[in-house]
C-alpha cells in the first residue's frame, strides 16, 4: 500500500487497537477521523478516504450509510466492522460495492467465522422439524445492539443452511405466556453484564441430543487482527461485497 491504512473511530475502543495492529503488520496509517480533534485527524471520512488506501470503520450505525457514501465517492476501499445496521443501510453498502471493493462483517475474528461456516453446515444436515435453533450470546454492559451482529449472523447462517432468510424464522425477546415454540423458529436471547468481550453459542435441540457450537472471546484485539488482515485482502480487489469467508478463504458448502 501506497498510502495506508485510515480509520473511521481512530479514538475509539477498536480504533486504537487497530492502529496498533497496523503497525505492528508493518503497515502505513493513513490516519483517522473521530469525534474529536487530535493529531493525525482527518477533517472528514472523505478527506481520510482520499488520503488512504484502504479505511477501516469501527465506529458508529448511525454513521454507516454517510460513511459508505463518502468512501466510494472518493474510490477507496473500504472494511466495515460496525454493527446494528438497518436494511437501508446494508443497501446503502451494497450500491456502494458496485464502485469500490467492501468487506463488511460483523466480526473479524477468524474462529467466529469458522463457526458461522459450521453453523451453516450443521443448519443444513439437522431437519429444521426435527432440531430446534437457539443461539444465546453475553457482552459487555456497555453494548447497545441486542441481539449482536455476530449473533445476527449465526441466525443468518442457520437460515442459509435451510435454505430461507432469516426474516420471518427469528424468535427474539421471549416474555409472557408466549405459547409453545414455533416449528422451525431460529431463537435468540442476549444477556449482558460486567465486561464480557463476547460469548456466543448456537444449540441445536432435539427430543434425543442437543448440539452445541460455541465462540468466546478473551482479547478484541482477535478483531483488530482480523480486520487489519481484511485490509491487507481488499486493497486492489474489484468492486464488489465481501465477507470474512472470503478473506479467509471458507469454500461455501457444496
């Protein structure tokens, strides 16, 4: 890279973890923009895009859509790690990938997307009628989103593997007299509390074995890793949409 790397969020929990990883890969930082002023700030996303070869963005939903906007108007590249999108803004990302190359994940960490990758097998090999979905995951007191992007797309390999969107097959937030479980619902449930980086598990129940597949995270920097590492991938790809399976090399199931 010419450049460097720029990140969106330079000042924020993941912001400082990826710098550091971006030097210790040996890499140029382009530098960043944040809320606040300081040293190697850029005014804007569009001014840091035009600046960099590549901008990773950990910072936040709300400024997801502007932010796409700003990166393919400038024809950068662009990793994305924000979670809590809305449709609208996933479409906002997916008209901007027909003009630069995006990765967009909902965790980098290499394990989790292992998991996603099984989870989708596993969907596939137990009968929806026959093996129950429930997937239940715990962070930190300070997260917003519930349930978790990682969370989110556990349901979302669940939902590939039998072979229909999530949409219309996701049970989250049980209270009350709620009834009997609906066959072939994809459940959710978040806890949250102290300062856990994230655990996430997706069991599959039947009347004779419960299966149980399950991710914990110690360090976030395992995401910091990850996403430097998607930086490195993208940088002179072609336009388009890409995923941690990508980077990683995961072959779709047969």
């Amino acid at each position: 890279m010419d450049k460097g790397i720029g990140i969106s969020g330079i000042a924020g929990r993941m912001g400082r973890l990826v710098a550091e990883e971006v030097a210790a890969a040996g890499l140029k930082l382009a530098g960043g923009v944040d809320r606040e002023p300081g040293e190697g700030r850029w005014a804007d996303i569009g001014a840091l895009a035009a600046a960099a070869d590549v901008v990773v963005d950990f910072s936040h939903a709300s400024a997801a859509a502007a932010n796409a906007r700003a990166v393919a108007a400038a024809g950068c590249a662009y990793v994305i790690g924000t979670t809590g999108l809305s449709a609208a803004d996933e479409a906002v990302l997916a008209e901007a990938a027909r003009r630069v190359p995006i990765v967009y994940a909902a965790n980098f960490s290499p394990g989790v997307n292992l998991v996603l990758a099984l989870a989708e097998r596993m969907a596939a090999a137990l009968p929806a009628e026959a093996y129950d979905a429930e997937i239940l995951e715990m962070h930190h007191r300070q997260k917003v989103d519930a349930p978790s992007g990682t969370a989110m797309a556990m349901g979302r390999a669940v939902a590939r593997g039998r072979g229909h969107p999530l949409e219309g097959h996701m049970e989250s937030g049980r209270d009350g007299h709620t009834g009997a479980r609906t066959a072939g619902a994809i459940g959710f449930a978040a806890l949250r509390g102290g300062q856990v980086v994230g655990e996430h598990t997706l069991l599959f129940a039947s009347p004779t074995e419960h299966i149980a597949l399950s991710h914990r995270a110690f360090d976030r920097r395992a995401f910091a890793t990850g996403a430097v590492r998607a930086a490195r991938w993208i940088h002179r790809r072609q336009p388009g949409l890409y995923g941690m399976a990508d980077v990683l090399g995961i072959a779709p199931p047969a």
